[in-house]
C-alpha cells in the first residue's frame, strides 16, 4: 500500500488536503479532504429579512463577498418582486468587474503563478519579476477600491441591499474608476501573453462537463443571469437547478458534492469561457480567439490563463458601465410588492457558479440553500487529481513531484474553503 497524502494545502484559501492511495499501480483511494466545519448559513437564515440576509451571507466569504451580496440581492429581489432600476444593475455590475479583477489577480500571480515559473511562493519571484508583481498587487488593490466605491467597504460592505443602493458613487469617483482600469489594460495584456505562453502539463487531460449562468443578454458575456448554460447544451432555469445539479455528501469532507447526470463537472471562469467565450467582444475576445484550443476542455490548468483573459474582459467592461452609469439619475431603493415567495440568485463568482436560494413567508425567510462554487467543483478536481496521480505513479515519478502535481492542480481551479495556509507534508506506507 502506498499513499500519498497533502496533510494541508498551501496558497489556497483555507484549510483542505489530499489523499491518494495505491494498492500496488491500483488507484483505490481519491480524497479532496475538506477539514473546515460546517458553516450554519441556511440555519441562521432562518426568520432573517431579506435585508437582514444581505448583510450575513457576504460575511461567508472575505474575497468573494460581492459575489454573495450579488447573488443575496437578486434571490432577494426575485423573491418578494423587487423592481430593479437600471441604475441599479448597472451598479451591482461595476461591483462586480471589481471583485473579478481583486480575485483573479490574487490567484494567478500570486497562487498559481508560482508554480509554473519555478518558485515557493509569490514573494520570492520578486527578484526577477519584479514589476509584474507590484503591477499584479496594484490591480488587486483597485479591484478592493472599486468595492469600496460602491459598496461600502473593502470587504463585507453594506451599501448595496434588495432593491438598490443606499448611495450611488459620485461622478469623480466614477471617473477615478473609468481612468483607472483604461491604465491596467496593457498590464492585463501582456501577463496574459505570459500565462499563455506557458507550457500546460498533459499527464491529466480527459474531457469533462463545464456549466455556468446563462446571461440575459443571449449576445453578451456576463456573470449572472436566471439560467444556467451547461456544455451539452442544455440550459437549467433557476428554479430547477436542485433538480439538474444534484447535491450530496461524502464522509472525507464537511463539503456537499454536486453532479450532473451522474458525473462531475466544473464550474470555474474555464467554464464561463468554454460555454460563452465566442461572446467575447474587444481585446478580451482576441486573445480568447489567439489562445483557445481543443485542449481546454480537457485541462482545468487553462483556469489560469481564462482568469486571465477575463481580467482583460473587466478592465474593458469596466469603461462602459461607467459611461452609463454618468448618464443616469439616482433611484430610490425599491421596496417589495409582495411578501411571499421563492427566488434563486445565480452570480458568477470569480470561482463559478454560485447559488443563493431563499423561500419567504409574510416577509421572514423559511428556507434557504446556498451552494458555493468549490462545492460544485469538488467532484471534477478529485476526478483530475486521480487521473493524475495514475499517469504521474505508473510513469515512475517520485512521490514529491506527485504531491507537488497535485497540489498544483488544486491551486488551478481556485479553490476556496476558507482563509487558511499551511505547510504541506508527504506520508508514504
């Protein structure tokens, strides 16, 4: 008996590991280990108003925190049939080009981007990438100030709830984020040209299913809607989602498990790339087109360069909502025209497919379901990492680069179960 074990993952947010075990060159044991206990969310969403639960569920996540207000608002506002201003959307949207820029900066040149170019972590690439690093920190931090803008804060803001905005940014501050992100666009570029250029493992490719939101605008690339667009095709309304990505539960790990007729699939901005990237207009679209090949949908390494192209994407959405924004007139928040009701707010994250499911009766919640994007990616990652493991240990190669592989392969699809780091150790039997 071998095993190969990741007692705790580094450079991802929180606190997970990997088992893998041979029984000679048999592959018996594959195991994404989930140690964070469970949250409570849907427990404590019990009883709440809608404006109560806008304030709670970002606070599930320090980095994905517009993602959950996002999705909040809109289960929110689809629930009790809140009318949504177009100032309003505009506004939830700008918040969220922010939060995509803040993350996908933060995992590709800092967590993923170390192990491609040789190195322990992001600080020691300092030397010899400098610039790309101080670049990479200054995107993240604008991503951190256009949330700040319109949404309160850094992080956990409280500025945007169902129905609207308790203030909208000022024409300075919009103008501050309109220059901004034309003077990040050539950065964004050229790191993608960086990303592209690097050499993508082969020793786990295999096809898989790819599922993220269906936007409104059947023309247009974006990150919600009130569908979801699976790879084979098939669009999920909203509403049936539970009965399309079926959860469950494995005893390794405090995490439920979703699949889709049976098999596991992947959620990531891959995803959003695979199902929608022909959509992509601009330089975002040409460097779609300049990189894309057949093997993307075989390799979750690609994650990192389709985080890439959609900082691009953001950087050059980023001007137009702003233009729109500086012709509208403030609204008032909208209140509720009815009290009863279900409503499920599906939002991109920056990690995927994120769902926010809430049932009201006279005002007060009653049943809520939440579903993360790690959730939903769990099954394809331990699907990859056993693949890998299988090439990787009938090739001969020793077991620290098979742990390091995995490892790697772990970082690509962004996983994120908290905010812990840990050291990583190897246990062979």
């Amino acid at each position: 008996m071998k095993t190969i074990k990741v007692n705790h993952l580094a450079r991802v947010e929180g606190d997970g590991g990997i088992t893998v075990e041979f029984d000679g060159n048999k592959l018996t044991k594959v195991n994404v280990d989930i140690f964070e206990g469970p949250r409570l969310i849907e427990a404590l969403a019990v009883g709440k108003t809608a404006h109560e639960m806008n304030s709670i569920t970002p606070r599930i996540c320090a980095i994905c925190t517009v993602s959950h207000k996002n999705a909040s608002v809109r289960a929110s506002d689809r629930a009790l049939a809140i009318p949504e201003t177009d100032k309003t959307c505009s506004s939830r949207e700008l918040m969220h080009l922010g939060e995509i820029i803040e993350s996908h900066s933060l995992h590709v040149f800092a967590l993923a981007l170390p192990d491609f170019l040789g190195y322990p972590n992001v600080i020691a690439m300092v030397d010899k990438y400098k610039d790309v690093v101080v670049q990479a920190l200054n995107l993240k931090k604008f991503g951190n100030r256009i949330m700040q803008i319109l949404n309160g804060k850094f992080i956990h803001g409280e500025n945007a709830v169902a129905g609207g905005f308790g203030k909208f940014p000022t024409k300075d501050e919009l103008l501050e984020i309109k220059k901004t992100a034309e003077s990040f666009l050539d950065f964004a570029i050229a790191a993608t040209d960086i990303v592209g250029g690097l050499e993508m493992p082969t020793y786990l490719e295999e096809e898989t299913v790819f599922g993220c939101c269906n936007p409104d605008n059947k023309n247009e690339f974006g990150y919600w809607g009130d569908s979801i667009i699976i790879s084979d095709g098939t669009i999920i309304p909203a509403l049936e989602y539970k009965e399309n990505l079926i959860e469950r539960v494995v005893p390794h790990s405090f995490a439920k498990r979703s699949l889709y007729k049976g098999k596991p699939f992947n959620v990531t901005a891959l995803a959003r790339l695979i199902n929608l990237g022909d959509r992509l207009q601009g330089k975002a679209g040409e460097f779609y087109r300049k990189y894309r090949n057949d093997r993307w949908t075989r390799n979750p390494f690609f994650n990192n360069l389709a985080q890439c192209i959609e900082m691009i994407y953001c950087l050059e959405k980023i001007p137009v909502v702003v233009d729109k924004l500086l012709k509208m007139e403030d609204t008032e928040i909208q209140q509720p025209t009815r009290m009863d009701g279900r409503g499920v707010g599906l939002v991109e994250a920056p990690r995927g497919l994120l769902v926010h499911d809430y049932t009201f009766k006279d005002g007060k919640i009653t049943d809520c379901n939440i579903i993360t994007p790690t959730a939903y990616n769990l099954d394809d990652l331990e699907k990859y990492i056993g693949i890998a493991a299988k090439n990787l240990n009938d090739a001969g190669e020793e077991t620290d680069t098979i742990r390091f592989e995995l490892e790697k392969i772990a970082r690509a699809y962004d996983p994120c179960i908290s905010c812990a780091t840990h050291l990583v150790s190897v246990v062979k039997k």
